[in-house]
C-alpha cells in the first residue's frame, strides 16, 4: 500500500505545485481523516491509497475554474463530507469558503480540521435547503446528487449571477440532458486531470422552467 501512495504522491506534485507549508497542513488533513474514518464513513476504502489524487488533486482542480475572491460574495461546498472540495481549496488559499454538511459524526471531523490546521473557513450545519446567504453566488460540489436534484435543492439560492461547479462521472451527458427539462442553463465541460471519463462542469443562467 505505501508503495501504491509513494507513487500517487508523486502523481499530486507532478500536477499541483503546492509550498512546504501547505503540504504540511494536507498531512494534517489526511492523518485527522484516517482518525475519524473508523468512526465515520468519510472516503472510500478502496481510495485510500490514491487520496493526493483520487481526493485532494480531484478537488484542487477546480481552483482555476472559480473566480477570484471577492468580498461580496462566497462560495459554499454542498455535501462537503471529508470537505472535499471545499477544504482542500481552503487550504489551497480560498478564504471565502463555507461548507455544508447535515451528518453530526462529519461535522465532529470537519471542525477537528479546522481547529487543528488552523483554517479560514465556516461550517454551515444542515442540509442545504434550509440555507439562506444571499451573498453566496458560487456554488461547488462534488458527489452529493445527480444534477437535476442538485439543482433543486440549490432552486432557493439561485439568481443570474450563480455559477455552479461541479464533478461530475462519466455519465455526466445524460444528467445534463435529464436537467434540461427542469431547467435552461448554460454549461461548459471541462476533462478532469484524474479520470478520463469524468468531466468538471462550470453552469451558469439557471433558470427553472414553468415557474
């Protein structure tokens, strides 16, 4: 197993030039996850050995997809789990991330991490129906439902100016097709660097048909 880590470690630095210091702190992370992971379903088992990037690369992708920050608004991580996306963009420098997570046991972890790695970032606790920031216009989100009820979920928060992106698998034509007839918008793809079927796809002008 070390071996097969070795390797996808090597894979992480090759595609993300990450400082010393922030290397220290996805360490952090990851020895915090393999903690609470024997009290919470937080990765894949099967994962494990390719977390730099099956996980944290995975994420950080979608750095240079998002715009840059601004005071105005923030970005919220639907589903966040282990936070992925949305710590690990923290940790890349995001300041202006809140995560969204309803399970009790991985919001336990997800403050363990903050705390312990000393992170700029807010956890909004629940389900992300009931969450009413208006200043957040961008929305991330990486395994939490297909699009269509993603995009119901999001209705509520949802204006001209947000932009949504996400990872989506290999099927990601046929959610994008199921979608549309809930909803118009506009949507570029975008291959991800570690998976060759999955796409990250950027969306904007949501607008709900027959409201």
């Amino acid at each position: 197993m070390q071996d097969n880590i070795n390797k996808d470690l090597f894979f992480f630095k090759k595609n993300l030039n990450v400082c010393e210091k922030k290397m220290q702190i996805f360490m952090k992370y990851i020895k915090l996850l393999d903690v609470y992971q024997t009290k919470v379903n937080l990765i894949g088992k099967s994962t494990r050995d390719k977390i730099w990037s099956r996980h944290i690369l995975d994420s950080a992708q979608i750095l240079k997809l998002l715009p840059n920050e601004n005071k105005g608004y923030s970005i919220i991580d639907v589903g966040t789990g282990a936070g992925l996306p949305g710590l690990v963009l923290t940790i890349l420098g995001r300041n202006d991330i809140i995560l969204c997570e309803n399970n009790y046991k991985k919001v336990i972890f997800l403050s363990a991490v903050i705390k312990e790695c000393q992170l700029k970032v807010q956890i909004f606790k629940g389900k992300i129906e009931s969450y009413k920031n208006k200043n957040t216009k961008i929305i991330v989100s990486r395994a939490f439902a297909p699009l269509k009820f993603l995009l119901k979920s999001i209705k509520h928060m949802t204006n001209a100016d947000t932009i949504l992106v996400i990872h989506k698998g290999e099927k990601y034509l046929e959610e994008l097709e199921l979608a549309r007839k809930y909803y118009t918008f506009t949507a570029q793809c975008y291959d991800s660097i570690t998976n060759p079927l999955a796409k990250i796809v950027k969306i904007k002008n949501i607008i709900e048909l027959n409201e």
